[in-house]
C-alpha cells in the first residue's frame, strides 16, 4: 500500500525545499514520463533485469510512485478514487467472460478502439 | 492513499482475466511509460491541462498507478517500503538547507551529476 | 537533412557489432522511448536547457534519430516516404485557413478526436 | 534518407499554420516523447505489431522524425552533424572488438557507467 504517512513525508520533503512552485502538473507529467524512461531501460534489451540491478529498479519505481504522488496532490484527487474509477470503466471495456484466455478479442477490442481513433483523428 | 483493498482490486481484475502471464516486469515497463505519454499529452502545448479535459487527465494518471502497483507485485516490492528507502537517499542528496530557495544548487547538483556519468558513459 | 552515407554509417557500426539480432522493432521501440525521455529530462523544470547543457541535449537528440534510422530499416521502411504520407494526413486533418492564429480550433480537432476515441475505448 | 526537400516540406506545414510560436525546445522533447510512447503501444504484449498494424506503427515513426526535425531546426543544428558526432563517442564506448558478441561486456559498459552515476547522484 502508499499509507498516507508515506505521502505526508513526500510534502514535508517538498515543503522543506520549497519545491512545490516547480510542482505544476505540466512539469511532473513530464517527470512521470522521465522516471518511467528510467525504469524501462533496465528491460532495454532483455526480459528480465539482471539481478545485480534489481535494486535500481525498485527506485525507478519508487521515483515513479512519488511524481504520482506529487501529481495527485496537484489535481487535487485521491488516489484510491481515481485507481477505483478507472478499473470500474475497464472492467466494463475487458469484461473477463469476453477477454479471459482470448487474447485475440482483447488485442481487437484495444486496436479497434485505438484504429478508429487513429481514423478520426487523421481523416 | 493506495489502500490494501485497492490493490486486491486490481489483483483480482488481473486474476478473473489470467492476464497475469502478460504482465512481466518488462510489459509492465513499457505500458507504464505508454500511460505517463498519454498524461504527459494534456500538457503538449499548454501548461495547464483545459478543464474539459481534467476528468480525463486524472484517468491517465489512475493508468500510470494501476501499472505501478502491477509492477510492484511482479518485482515483490511493497511500494511504501521502496518509496521511503528512495526517498532517504534524495534527502541526502539534496538537503534542505543546501537547495532551499536555491535553484542554482539544485541544478548543479542535478546536472553535475548527470553530466559526470554521461562522461564516463561516452568516453 | 539525414543523408544515405550517415545511414551507411550506423548500418556498418551495428555490423562490426553483430548487434542486429537485438534490433528487434519492440527493443527498437523501447530504445526511442528511452533516450526520448532523456531529451526530455533537459527541460524538467525550464522551458530552456542551461546553454551548459547544449552539446547534451543535443547528444539526446541524436540517440532518438540513430534509433529512429534503425527502425526504419527494421520496419523495411524510407523515411521520406513515411514522413510525407503522415504530412499529407495531417494537412488534411489541419487546414491551415481553420488553425491558423486559432489554437482553439486546433484544440477542438486534437481533443475532440482523442475525446471520442477516449469513449470509445472506455464504453 | 531524409532529404532537405522533406524538411522544407515540414518548415512550409509549421509556417502555413503560423505554429512555430508553439515548437520551444520543452515543447518538442514533450511531443517526440509522446509520440515516441504511441510507437511502443504497438509493442506493448507482443514482439512483433500484428500485421494489421503495420502502416499505423510507420506513422508513428513518422511522427517521431518529424517532430525530431522540427527540434533539430529549434536548437539550429544539423541531423547528419549531431548523429555523426555522437556515433564516433559511442563507438569509442563500445569498440567491436571488445562488445562483439559479448553481451556481457556490452552490458557491463553500459550498467557500471550508470550505476556510478546513480550512486554519483544519490549519494
């Protein structure tokens, strides 16, 4: 879980420097993005991350978490609200009698949706 | 927060799915950059996301957290422990009293950094 | 511009490497999106990169391209010939007589699009 | 190649629109970030874009370069220079004879640079 005392410390930390000007939701969008690029180069070129870099991983991760931390706080939502929002909109999408086992109908459901869009989009 | 009961949500999802065998450390990677891109779009051209587009900008960030708790499992790190271990080594690296009001020092410390490895990666 | 003997030259470094087997479109990929991000990372929390920082973000610059010209060839695809198909589509998709010294009705066309695609995927 | 006939093509597209006031440099590393992300979603479960999908990823790739040509053109350096210059810092990195099927040595370079410049960074 992310108790709300790990978040508490993250304000403080924020507090403390007086970072929280920086903190518009355009730049730690952008952070997300750079932490998650970081993360991700541990499976550049393999499935799996050698284990001598599990370590890092886990910080990339945590970097991850805490920019999102920092984001909801900048939207003004809860996190548990919107994780919760969310899954009930994709169960709907993905219902499980429909995608289980069937990865075909869900690869057409998630690029039907996505081609459509792309026509829209460009036509 | 991300509560305990959040989380067995999203288990579950996956579970009456069998979508588990997908989500390896390094799908899980990439769908977490792919979602922080998708937040990151609301502020492409502008600092502030249009409040017609709020309610969806907080679903991308509900994305980027669902993968992250995902990622959490497939790596067996519990996300309060990983976050507050990386958060004790920022706090040395940048203390308060060194940063605060001082941007100047952040960058240095932040790109000296940075521009340190990248010399010892390039040359 | 990208000329065929600076082409030529990455093809020729991947060689002497054997490196060609890890240039799979999914690494290929992967490897955009990261050193993307690393450009990215220059301008975190300033619209413009410390004049310090230039050769770097250029460095970046030049990562995204080489990766960028591995996947075309990986793809079997002239980027020429990419770059101006996807022109003509979005010329059509932005007439410049409706956008021009309108970023509302460039606004409605992207978020509009994305908008119905975002429904779509959702309901 | 990507021919200057091209990038003039992408220069007349960006002023018929007037849009150049948008295309800052943290504009453009967002943009090719995001596109970038569009790219990899191709690749998100599976190695390989199923075929269907073919000219959708190529678009994307397109849109990666373009946006890459307008960020050339907005840090006014030339895209056969930069790449040029950063292959000759790379291949000193990872000679051939030292990197050629060796994976190992490939990602010994690669991680103990990095991991340096993380604990450089954090501690």
């Amino acid at each position: 879980m992310i108790s709300d005392s790990t978040i508490q410390a993250i304000h403080k930390f924020t507090e403390e420097r007086n970072w929280g000007q920086f903190h518009t939701p355009a730049n730690l969008a952008k952070s997300i993005c750079i932490e998650a690029a970081e993360l991700l180069e541990y499976y550049q070129w393999v499935p799996e991350a050698p284990a001598a870099d599990a370590e890092h991983a886990q910080e990339e991760l945590a970097d991850v978490l805490t920019y999102c931390i920092m984001m909801a706080d900048a939207l003004g939502v809860d996190m548990d609200n919107i994780i919760m929002n969310k899954l009930a909109k994709t169960k709907r999408k993905y219902p499980s009698e429909a995608v289980r086992n069937n990865f075909n109908e869900y690869e057409t459901r998630h690029l039907n949706a996505r081609s459509d869009s792309k026509e829209a989009i460009k036509e």
